[in-house]
C-alpha cells in the first residue's frame, strides 16, 4: 500500500519540471508554483488542475489559492515532508538541475522531528 507521502510518477514529473533550474535560478518551494485556468465552457475562469496536481490536493500534500492573475499550488507541511522524502532519492531528481530544490528542502524541519 502506497503512503500518503509517496509521489507518483506523474506528479514527481511535475515536480521536476516546475522545479528545474533555469537560467541559474529556480523558484521557491515556498512560493508554490502557478496552474492554468480554463479559458472556455462550465468551469471558464475556474483553476484548471491536472490529474497529478489533482492528485496532489486530494491527498492534502498541496492547496490552490486563487488571489492573483495566475492560481498558485502552494504545499502543505505534508507537502513539504513528501517533497523532502523525493530529495532523498538522487534518481528522482538530479542534483545538478534540482540543486536549489535540494537546498531549500535541506532546510525544512519535520515538525514531528521535534522533541
């Protein structure tokens, strides 16, 4: 049986891609990353969510916030912890082009580490 924590491949494929460093910088995790937003039909102006960062919400490991021009996928600290978990794994992410993902998760405290 799979964890809550453990990321599919789909949804660790986008984690790589929204993470990846470009032009030597790449975003924050803290900062979450932006989803599109239906431009037609029933759902027009609505967050237009994958099945991966569908997947992901369902499993409370990211929320959508709706406060700008663009939804933003902002993690949980579940999320976080699930995130940290993929950093350990070098053929999930390559350490040359996720170095600032690694970093920034290197950082985060499991809050359930604390004594």
């Amino acid at each position: 049986m799979a964890d809550d924590l453990d990321l599919n491949r789909a949804e660790r494929e986008v984690i790589r891609r929204v993470f990846m460093s470009r032009f030597g910088e790449a975003p924050s995790v803290q900062g979450g990353f932006h989803v599109k937003r239906w431009a037609t039909g029933l759902n027009k102006g609505q967050p237009k969510l994958t099945a991966a960062v569908q997947g992901m919400v369902d499993r409370g490991l990211i929320i959508i916030t709706d406060e700008g021009y663009w939804p933003t996928a902002k993690f949980t600290t579940k999320g976080l912890l699930a995130l940290k978990r993929l950093t350990a794994d070098r053929r999930a992410l390559d350490p040359d082009r996720h170095r600032f993902l690694i970093d920034e998760l290197a950082q985060f405290e499991d809050p359930g580490d604390t004594v």
